[in-house]
C-alpha cells in the first residue's frame, strides 16, 4: 500500500501520489486547492486511475509523518530539509 508493487501500480501507492502532492506544491496551497490540483493532474495521465479523496488524505498524511510536507494556517508546503 505504501511501496508500489506487483499488484499496485506507482500510481496507486502512497508514495507515487505523495510524489504527485509534492509535485503540486510550488507554493503554499489549502487541502482543497491541493485535492483539485491532484485530480486534474491525474486527469492527464494516460496510466493513472481516479483515487479517492480518502487516498488522497492517507498521502498527505503520510507526508506529514515523514515531514516532507509543513502546515501553517491551513496552508501545506513542502517542509524545510533539516
């Protein structure tokens, strides 16, 4: 779930749409405007499937916990390299 794997594309696993999240994050931005930017992302490519906004949260979760992402007054950034 969190790796990719035989049976779950990059696209599918944690890490694959944390990527995408970090990849949408070149300033700033709310959990929504984030969510919107993912999905149209996604929307152009040829070999990603639709996720769940569920997902979508487990990522940014994930990017919490492993502080590559920062939040301050409800805005996310990518975290400072410590």
């Amino acid at each position: 779930m969190i790796l990719p794997g035989k049976h779950l594309s990059p696209h599918r696993a944690i890490v694959g749409v944390g990527a995408e999240i970090l990849a949408q994050l070149d300033r700033p931005r709310d959990v929504s405007e984030l969510w919107e930017r993912v999905r149209a992302s996604r929307a152009t490519l040829q070999q990603a499937s639709p996720i769940s906004f569920d997902w979508f949260v487990l990522a940014l979760t994930f990017l919490y916990a492993i502080k590559a992402i920062d939040e301050s007054g409800g805005l996310m950034r990518p975290a400072e390299p410590a």
